[in-house]
C-alpha cells in the first residue's frame, strides 16, 4: 500500500467518525468532515464511498440553523443530488445505499418529497439480507424494518407500515426494545396483529 493511499485511508477513517458524529447532532463535526472529505476526494477521486460520504454531509450541512432557509435547502439538494449519481454508479454498494437511504428519510418530506427514495433503499437492502447476498448485520436489517414502517407511515402507508412492522417484532431478538420504540411513535401494538 503506497502512502498516499494509506494517508488518505487514515483520513476517510477520521472523515467518517466526524460524519457520524453530525449524524447525531453535532454541528461542527459536520463542518470538519466536510472539510477532510474534500481533501480525501482530490486524493481518491475515483471512489463512490468517499463520494456518498461526502454528498451525506454536503446534506448535513444543510441542516445549520444559522443559514438562511434557500441556502439549507441548496444543501440539501446538492448532497442529495451527489448521492443519486453515486447510487447510480454504484447500485449494488450497501454502503452508499444505506447513507441515501437515511439522508432521504431523515430530510423533511414535505420539501424534498424524498421519502419514497429511503423506501426503495431500504428495500433493497432488505431484500439482500433475506437473500442471503448482503453483509449487512441483523442489527442493521431489524432498524431498516423499523425505519421503512416509518417510512411507509410518512408516507400515508400505514398497512404497509404495519405490516413491516409486525414482520420486525416476529423476526427480532430485540422485540421489547422495538415495542417500546414503537410504542414511542404511538403505534398502538394490538393494532398492528
């Protein structure tokens, strides 16, 4: 391995721990990811996940309070539309569609209207695992069953919702968690059987 590849690999790694780190709420974090990504793409450009990545945190940045609301909303489609080059580049990579998928979800539908997108992402992914081509966790597979009820109920969907619902409850080994989370959401559980 050359050194610029291990220099820039070194800071991918740190890009996405600042990445994740903005997922959950920390603004400057965000702010350093996006900086170090757009050093690890001069470095690797050719890499969609660096790519993903970058676009996911293009979005992040969209969500600053101090920004005027047109210039959150130009970050958010840019990241966005980032995204939807890399998928279609890279189709099959778990990783990119995991990162649209959630940067889809979690973006106001009512603007973006991208909620159909993360359905679709989800499914994909939640079609590999059932076929055994993924490498996704089953700890990832029960939140993409909880995140695409939520996803259906966004969009209207409730008897899909429902339904992928009750097929997370039957099929994890985490179902009081779940129910407790769902109960959160004001899903009614006798509802849903």
């Amino acid at each position: 391995m050359s050194n610029n590849q291990k220099s820039w690999q070194e800071l991918f790694k740190r890009a996405i721990k600042l990445h994740d780190q903005g997922i959950e709420g920390n603004d400057q974090a965000v702010k350093k990811a996006h900086q170090l990504l757009k050093e690890v793409r001069a470095l690797a450009p050719e890499n969609n996940l660096i790519e993903a990545y970058y676009g996911s945190t293009v979005a992040l940045l969209g969500r600053d309070e101090n920004l005027d609301p047109i210039e959150r909303i130009e970050y958010a489609e840019e990241g966005l539309s980032l995204l939807d080059q890399v998928v279609d580049k890279s189709p099959n990579d778990e990783d990119i569609r995991t990162l649209r998928g959630y940067v889809c979800l979690k973006i106001p539908d009512d603007i973006f209207g991208r909620t159909e997108t993360a359905v679709k992402d989800f499914n994909y992914l939640i079609n590999a695992y059932e076929s055994n081509k993924t490498s996704i966790t089953k700890k990832l597979y029960d939140k993409l069953l909880f995140d695409l009820g939520n996803a259906y109920q966004t969009m209207g969907k409730t008897k899909k919702a429902n339904k992928t619902w009750v097929k997370l409850l039957n099929t994890t080994s985490e179902k009081k968690r779940y129910e407790k989370l769902l109960e959160q959401e004001g899903v009614q559980l006798d509802e849903l059987k």
